[in-house]
C-alpha cells in the first residue's frame, strides 16, 4: 500500500510530520530541530505535534534517552500506529486536566514518587533543576485488565518509566513472604511515606554515581 505524501497539506500536521519521519528521515536515523522546522515552514508548534505521536507508540529519542545526540537532535527509533489512516489517530488516553493534576500533586506531596526530589532541586551534580509533572503508570493486577494509573514525577524519572508496567500482584506477594520484623520495618517506612537511609546505604549510592577512576580510588582505600 503506498503511503500518502508528506507534504500533502490537507493531512494534519501530526499526520504530515509522521509520514515525513518515514519518507524522510527513515528508522534509525537522527535529524535536528532545524531540520523539522524547515520542512514545515510556518507551521506553528511542529516540535509538539512531533512529540504528539508518542501517544501512538511511536519512539523518537531525544538526548535524554540516547546520550549520543545532540541537545537539538533527535532520533527516530521505531514507528507506531500508523496515523494517517482512518481511526487511527485517535488518543487511547483522555488528556489530564488542569484539576486532576493539582491534585495528584498535592496527593503525592509534591514529590516525584519515582526518587524523591521536590519540584525546582537541583540534581546532585549539576545545575538541572527537577519539573514535576503527571506521567502514566502501567498496573497489573491479579485478576483483572492492566490498568493506567496517574503518578507524580520528575523529567528525569518520567523518560525512564514510559515503557514500565508495575506488577502489583507480584508486589504484594512479595510484601506477605517477608518475615515479620522487615515486614515491620517496610510497614514504617510506608505510614511515613519516607525512607532514611544508613550511611553505609547513602555511601553506595553516591559511590555508583561515580566515574570509573573514582570508583577504583573507593575500591583501593576499601583494600
């Protein structure tokens, strides 16, 4: 079946610039910023209807998920539905409002649930600051369908959990094979919706953080 144009303006433009990924750019390739928006001269807010067809299962890294780009690049990894047929471009998700994302913010305290940091931190390290926002969390559960819930977090942690499906079941089954002093503990830790960490704990995990070079210079003063 032969694909429609890409330049064909009677297309929407989300129609337009998916075609134009295909016809153009091709599956595993990289274009920039300034690519797209010459193609689409005049069109106003390409770049969002660009990320629009990730609704529709299609993958365009940006440098966040492929540390081989550029800030102003992108890549197009894998085609999703097919939008520009009949049906096809319809949104499987109703969009959140303005209300439901207040209050799952306040809900969540305010917190990214994924790691814990407050909307406007820095991260450790750097000067990038944490932006909460509502992402969709896949849950299955015993039973029954998989479900989408809503859940706070950062831009970080939300490029990292697009594709995770949380298995509850699993989880819960989990929660009633621990003997019952660490179930205590666990119990703790979920009635303050907060965990403290050990030194040694908080030691690890700045230790993973580290360059190769570092991380000898820990392992030689350990020996």
């Amino acid at each position: 079946m032969q694909l429609p144009s890409w330049q064909d303006t009677k297309l929407g433009t989300m129609k337009r610039a998916a075609l134009w990924l295909v016809h153009v750019v091709g599956v595993g390739n990289s274009f920039t910023k300034e690519q797209l928006r010459d193609a689409f001269p005049g069109v106003a807010q390409i770049d969002r209807r660009m990320r629009d067809l990730r609704d529709f299962g299609w993958k365009i890294d940006t440098n966040r998920e492929d540390l081989t780009l550029d800030p102003n690049e992108q890549r197009f990894v894998t085609m999703g539905e097919p939008v520009w047929e009949p049906g096809k471009a319809t949104k499987k998700t109703s969009p959140v409002s303005a209300a439901q994302r207040r209050e799952l913010l306040a809900k969540d305290g305010y917190l990214c649930r994924s790691c814990g940091i407050p909307a406007g931190q820095p991260y450790n390290g750097t000067y990038e600051t944490a932006q909460l926002d509502v992402a969709r969390r896949l849950v299955s559960r015993t039973g029954s369908e998989p479900v989408v819930q809503l859940v706070t977090e950062c831009n970080r942690c939300r490029v990292g959990g697009r594709e995770l499906t949380v298995d509850l079941g699993s989880i819960l089954d989990r929660i009633r094979r621990l003997p019952a002093l660490e179930r205590e503990i666990l119990a703790g830790w979920v009635a303050a919706d907060r965990r403290e960490l050990s030194e040694l704990e908080s030691l690890w995990a700045v230790y993973r953080t580290l360059p190769a070079e570092s991380r000898a210079a820990v392992e030689q003063a350990l020996t």
